[in-house]
C-alpha cells in the first residue's frame, strides 16, 4: 500500500483476512486485502487527525481514536456503516486503544490526562483504570489476559500492569530511540469462528468481503479495480459519502489556511481554525513574528489544553539560535570537539576542524593509536596519547568487554555500560545459563531448538507441546505401550504389581502391611484380603469417613449450649448458647460485655446463674461501679499521710496496753472471788489416831456427809483411844489446854444434819456423849 501521508497505526482483521489503518495526513481510515491487491477507503468524512484502531471482527465493529480540536473515540461497522461516537467528553488525547475480546470493553490511553480508562463496546460503564503521575505516560496500548502493555511517551519504555489497575507498573525494556506501537501476538488470542467470506467466495476475487455475521456479508469495491458487474459476482458498494440534498443548508461562509465551514444549531456558519491560526475566517495567523531568527513555529499538541482552548505555539530553532522563541544564541559548540578542534556550524550541523593527527567527526581519532570500540584518543598531561574507553569497554585500547564470556548460550551487547544478553531457543537467565531443554519436554520427551523456540518430539503414548497429555491415561506409575495395527497404533496400560483397571487405578492390598487404617482404625485378614475394622462413628475402606449416623451432636456444645444439626445435614452442628455465652461452640463468655461501667475491671463468674464481679476504680462504687463516690474536702496528701501514721504508731500501742490492763484487771477479779468463797478445813495430823474434825465456827451449812455421820448417835467413841484436834488459828489465840475449854464449852449449838434431825430432837444422843451437852465435847 502506497500513496500514504501520515499513517498512524494499522489493525488486522483475521477472520476476513483484511488489513485496516488511519492515516492522519488524509484523514481516513482504509483497509486492503493481505496482498493489498484490494483496497477501498470506508471512512473520510468528519476526522480530525485519527490515531489509533482496533478491530473486533467477531462482533463486526472498528474502534478508532480522534486526537483533533475535539477529541473523541469513535465506532462503526466494518464496512464503514452504523458510526458512532462512544466517548467525546474527559478526553484530551486519546493515541492508543485496544480491546479486551473475552470481556467486552474498550480500553484507551489518553498522555494528556495522564490515565488509562475503559468502556464497554457501547460506550457505557466507564471506569479510570489507572491515573499516572506527570513524569510517566502512556501512549500506545494492548490487551491480553489480565494485563496492560503499553509504550511511555517519556521513558520511551515498554511496561505491563495489571488491567483492573492494581499494584504498579513493570518495566520490560527501558531505553528505546521511539516506540510508536506495540502489538501482543499469541495464538490463542484470537478466536476463530466460520465466515460467509472465506468458506464461499462471497465476493469473488475482485470485492472486499466483509461479514455481518456467521452468514451474512456484503461487498465492497476495491479502489485498484475497474468493477463490472458480472453474472458471477454480485454487485459491490462503494462506500462513499452522500452528498448534501438541497433540502439541508449550505455554509456559505469561506475558511482560509485550511479552515472548515459548519453550521451551529441555529445554522449559523463559523469557521473550524487550526491550531496555527486564529479569526472568524481562520485569517489569522498565530505564528507571525513568533518565533526570531528564522525559527519554525508549530502548535504544541501535547499540552493538557481544553478543547476550547488554542495550543500553545513552540519554535523548532536554527543550530545557531536556542531559546523558547529563538532569541539567544546557541552554544551547542562548546565542548563538542576533543583535543584542541574548533567547531563550526555547516547547513545547520556541528563540525570540527582537528589539528596535527587528530581525525574524526569530533577529533577523537589519533594515527599513531587506534582505539577501538569507539574509544577516544587523548592528550594525558604528561604529553603522551592514550584511550579513554566508552562505557562498558576497558583496556589499553578499549580492546575488552564486559561482554566477553558473559553470555554462555546468546548474543551480548552493551546496553549503558552494562552487558545485556540474547538469548538463543530453549535458554534463559541474566546469562542465558538456564537451559529450558533440562525442565521444558516431560515424560521423556526429547528437546529440540529451533529458530525461535524449542520443541519437543514425544515419546508413543504421549503428545502436547511438552509431552504432557498421556494418551493411555496411566495411573500409579503404569507404562504406556503402544501395539502397532493396521490403523496406526492402539495403545494400553501396563500396571505394576497390585494395581489393575484399564487405567491402573485400582489398587489390590494383599497383606495389613500394604494398608493403613485412619481413625483408630485396625487391621484384620479375611480370607486373604486384608480390611480395616473401625472404632464407631468411622466408616469407609480405611475408617476415613464419618458414619452418617454418628451423632454428631455428642460433646459438641460447651457450657450447656443446646446442639442442632443443619437442615441440610451438610455441615457442623449449630449451638444455641445461654445467656453469658458466645462462639460456635459456646466457648466464649459474654457475661463481661458492657457490663461494669466506668472503665471497672470485670471477672467472669464461675457459675452461668451468677453475675461477674466488677472492680471499681478510685472514685466509683456499687455492683457494676455505675455510683460516684461523694465529693469530701479536699485534704493534702501530706496531711492525710501524717494521719494514718499516727494511727498506726500510737493507737496500736495503747490498744495493746488496754487489752493488758483488761486481762490482768479480769484475772485478779476472779483469784479473789474464788479465795474469798473457799471454805478454812483441817488437815488429818500425822498420827494415825488423829481424826479430821471440821470447824462449825466457819463452815455453818456445808457440813460433809460423813462428818455428820461421825456426830450422829449412832457413833461411838472409845474413851480410851487417844484422839486428838488442832486448830492453828486457836492455837496461835490460846494457850496449850485452855482452847478446849474455852472453845467446847457454851451456849449450845443446833446442828441441822443432812438427814433432816436437828441436834435437839436426840437429847439422849447428845447426853450420851458426855457431861458437857455439846456433840464435840
């Protein structure tokens, strides 16, 4: 395809075998077969500067982008037909979109609002995929998978990122003079469905053949042909536009340098001026005595500027001449030429006149040296010539490279100074150490490289592009073994020992050492067979499942939750807990939420039926700490400190002293109490004729029992027998002899005994005793 101004970006139709593409310098978007024998312009009316298109011929439409004073993302048919604007506001530039085919949407890149966004194949559900910062931007973009590739208008770098617009950008070469386009090729990326166009020669070989659907299409003409309409062929379309009826109005307003005449609502004319020039009839021009010193003038387009808004202008100056408008003097010379040449401008280029035997475009080459690798010859002070070695090169004459024995399976070169290697088929790594054969073939297959990529020759009963699809289908470490026939080749599974099945997929045990029992589970022979005899609740060839009828309730529930199993069955048993208990199991106590107020401390109570106890902080009472304590004086610390110390340093002492008094107080109380009720008795004298005589005198109405009995008549004393008293209280009174006398003798005393007599109703007793009438004479 030839005769071409400024073509933009080209898209492939694969189901129709047609080529498409814009071309900005005419306006237009084209398409031509793959031989380009055929050729027809669809679209050439109502474009400002196309820029990109994408095709999507399963669905019959093309895509393409508009970078003019309106900038807009437009869509139509195939053939040119059904167009219509899809995005015309947010959008600045749009230079590059794609299209995601499995999920329906259009994405675009627009470098002056710095972001990538997407809509559907309508126009509707717009999203930002990714807004960028004002160093990187995006300019051309492709679609595959889960990922975005594109190109940077800054960076001039190839970058994926992820099409939702996660995480950040990975950069995949960086350092490119330009990168005007990128295209992902891959051959499940497309997907193929039939077309009336390829299977049925449609249009014969002299139409372009375009599908509405699976089968339906029509015809277009090709430009390059004279069409006839021939018998064999059906009539073509020539997709032109229509022109004006004399119904519409015409703008009759003229438009200079370039302008377009439209009409507005109220079909008035007004004139559509480019960006270079300005008026009501676009007389103006912008760029007048703009630029100095014979600059160029230009609209800078790629400025983020409205669309109601002019660009800016910018000066493309002279090599003499710097400066926004070409005001200053260029010194581009200074420094240019090495070893003494002096630089001279010719048609607008640097040149370098050398001395002695220096040479070259900027006098870096010396005679009696040659430095290699574009290394520069030198001066050093001492006088004498040396190399000074770009980067990546060293040596007396530049003559290494890092490069050298770098790469071990690949071509190096020097990429900033550093060595970037090549990499031949079947080999990876920063070196090309890593040989992809080694892991690439599975099953034994053999690796062999081509030209651009490994392949691998598979052994029988295997295939796939790594061997990886068994055509047996072998389990557990069976062969495959294939058996030649008369229709190629039948292939079977050869099991190993205890395995059978078409497949090799059934097992055969032959002892309690071939299985193992799960869950407790134990292993018994029956009949030659070993099995698995299993604790309750567990079933299955190895006790491995859960018996449906297991309870599964038992000892599920804590804390006295009540247990339910699923309406479905599927699933653990559900709790319902009591009050104070959370959790699916009721593990949880509750009884502590919100329950002591004023940031208190909580302990849960041991029994469910009992609250928790809260511990209150200073200034807080009551069972959940919910009552202020009142507000006392306030006191000093110092004198409430002073206080309890001298509580505690006087108040114990004399309690202590108090307690003591009291015990000593009680204990004298009771000696002499008991001393004072005790009656005065006599001891038996040592002599064993002495009789035990009690006092009357002191003790009146206690007399003992058998001392009465001694008094009674009944007793009898011997005269003879000697029989003795003493009183020493009397004996220290009286004189030996006389306290007898004078004791014994008196008035007489009535003596009550126990028994009820009284000494005067037994006179007869008592004269019995002696003379003296007194019952101790």
């Amino acid at each position: 395809v030839d005769h071409l101004i400024e073509p933009k970006s080209i898209s492939v139709d694969w189901i129709n075998h047609h080529v498409y593409w814009v071309d900005a310098g005419l306006d237009a978007i084209s398409l031509a077969s793959f031989d380009g024998a055929l050729q027809q312009t669809v679209i050439s009316t109502n474009l400002d500067q196309p820029n990109d298109i994408a095709l999507d011929p399963e669905d019959g439409y093309m895509f393409w982008t508009d970078c003019g004073v309106y900038a807009k993302i437009e869509r139509a048919q195939l053939d040119g037909s059904e167009r219509q604007i899809i995005v015309e506001k947010n959008i600045i530039w749009p230079t590059g979109i794609a299209i995601d085919h499995p999920a329906k949407r259009v994405y675009w890149a627009d470098p002056k609002a710095s972001r990538i966004e997407s809509v559907n194949l309508d126009g509707r559900h717009r999203h930002i995929i990714k807004a960028f910062s004002s160093v990187e931007k995006p300019y051309k973009i492709d679609v595959f998978e889960d990922y975005i590739y594109m190109t940077t208008t800054t960076s001039n770098a190839v970058a994926r990122m992820d099409k939702f617009g996660h995480g950040n950008l990975t950069y995949l070469i960086r350092g490119l003079n330009k990168a005007n386009d990128i295209v992902l090729v891959q051959e499940n990326r497309q997907s193929n469905f039939t077309s009336p166009c390829v299977t049925d020669n449609f249009c014969g070989i002299d139409a372009l053949c375009i599908a509405k659907n699976q089968t339906y299409a029509i015809c277009l003409c090709s430009e390059t042909v004279d069409q006839s309409n021939g018998d064999e062929n059906p009539e073509c379309i020539v997709p032109v536009p229509k022109p004006s009826s004399s119904s519409e109005p015409f703008c009759r307003l003229t438009c200079f340098n370039g302008g377009t005449c439209s009409l507005d609502e109220n079909n008035e004319p007004s004139c559509s001026c480019k960006p270079e020039y300005d008026g009501s009839q676009c007389e103006i021009s912008r760029c007048a005595d703009f630029c100095k010193n014979k600059g160029i003038c230009y609209a800078d387009m790629s400025k983020n500027n409205a669309h109601y808004l002019k660009p800016d202008l910018k000066c493309n100056c002279p090599p003499l001449w710097t400066g926004e408008r070409c005001e200053s003097p260029s010194r581009r010379c200074d420094g240019f030429c090495y070893n003494g040449g002096i630089c001279y401008y010719e048609k607008g280029e640097r040149l370098c006149s050398c001395p002695g035997e220096f040479s070259g475009s900027r006098c870096e080459k010396c005679s009696s040296i040659n430095c290699q690798n574009d290394g520069m010859c030198r001066v050093e002070a001492s006088g004498n010539l040396s190399c000074a070695c770009m980067a990546g090169f060293h040596g007396t004459f530049c003559e290494l490279s890092k490069c050298d024995g770098f790469c071990q399976h690949g071509k190096c070169t020097i990429t900033n100074g550093l060595p970037l290697c090549i990499c031949e088929p079947g080999y990876s790594g920063k070196m090309c150490e890593q040989d992809l054969c080694n892991i690439h073939c599975l099953n034994g297959g053999t690796c062999k490289r081509g030209v651009k990529k490994t392949t691998c020759i598979c052994p029988r009963g295997f295939q796939g592009r790594r061997c990886e699809q068994d055509r047996c289908g072998c389990l557990n470490g069976a062969t495959c073994v294939s058996t030649k026939t008369e229709n190629g080749f039948d292939y079977a599974c050869h099991c190993p020992a205890k395995y059978s099945g078409t497949h090799c997929e059934t097992f055969n045990p032959s002892s309690c050492d071939d299985i193992v029992c799960k869950n407790g589970g134990t292993c018994q022979m029956s009949k030659g067979i070993p099995i698995c005899s299993c604790l309750s609740r567990w079933v299955g060839p190895l006790c491995e499942m859960l018996s449906d009828n297991w309870n599964k309730c038992l000892g599920y529930c804590l804390h006295g939750g009540v247990c339910t199993l699923p309406p479905n069955g599927v699933g653990p048993p559900l709790c319902t807990c009591p009050r104070g208990r959370a959790g699916k199991r009721c593990e949880i106590s509750t009884s502590c939420n919100n329950f002591c107020f004023n940031h208190a401390t909580c302990v849960p109570a041991l029994n469910n039926d009992e609250k928790p106890t809260c511990f209150c902080p200073e200034g807080f009472v009551g069972l959940r700490c919910e009552t202020r304590q009142p507000v006392t004086l306030p006191k000093s610390k110092e004198s409430s400190a002073f206080t309890a110390e001298m509580v505690a340093a006087i108040g114990i002492p004399v309690c202590t002293v108090l307690l003591l008094l009291l015990l000593i107080s009680f204990a004298v109380v009771i000696y002499f109490r008991r001393k004072r009720g005790l009656p005065f008795m006599h001891v038996r004298m040592q002599d064993s004729a002495n009789v035990e005589i009690n006092n009357p005198m002191y003790l009146k109405e206690d007399f003992d029992y058998e001392a009465s009995e001694a008094l009674n008549g009944s007793v009898s004393q011997e005269t003879d027998e000697a029989t003795n008293f003493t009183n020493p209280v009397y004996d220290s009174l009286y004189p030996v002899g006389e306290e007898k006398k004078g004791l014994l003798q008196g008035d007489a005393v009535s003596v009550e005994f126990r028994d009820g007599r009284v000494n005067g109703s037994s006179k007869a007793a008592l004269n019995s005793l002696g003379d003296g009438g007194h019952p101790l004479a």
